[in-house]
C-alpha cells in the first residue's frame, strides 16, 4: 500500500495485488471507498460527500501520478 495523498482525517491509497480496474481507495478512521482513476466515479464503499469531492479535485489533478502507481503495483 502506498499513501498518495493525506488531507485531514484521510488518505488516498493505492494498493498492490488488486484486481479488476485501475482504482484508489478514500480512507478514514469509519469509511473506505474505492474509485476508479479513470471515470473519478465511486465504485464501492461509504464515504462523506465532502470528502468524495476534496479527493475527486485532488485525484483530478494526479490522475496520471495515481494510474502509474496503480500499475507499477499491479502490473
């Protein structure tokens, strides 16, 4: 697992061995959420809107830093 991003009481990780499409997870101390890279749309898990959007802006601007991570660890 690699820490991308920490913002507050949250982070934005990238793991290995993970399977189906190139995605980051939202962590917090009560929530986990996956998103895919591509689409920034959520694919699984609960999280605040709040957040979803903070990470979505961040994710946006290292979409390319995320999916190179993403398949240097899965790949």
């Amino acid at each position: 697992m690699v820490t991308m991003h920490r913002q507050g009481a949250w982070k934005i990780a990238v793991y290995g061995n993970e399977h189906g499409i190139p995605h980051f997870h939202i962590e917090g101390r009560d929530f986990r959420a996956s998103v895919n890279i591509a689409t920034l749309e959520l694919i699984i898990g609960t999280v605040s809107g709040e957040i979803l959007r903070e990470a979505t802006v961040w994710a946006r601007q290292n979409r390319e830093a995320l999916l190179a991570k993403w398949q240097e660890l899965n790949g």
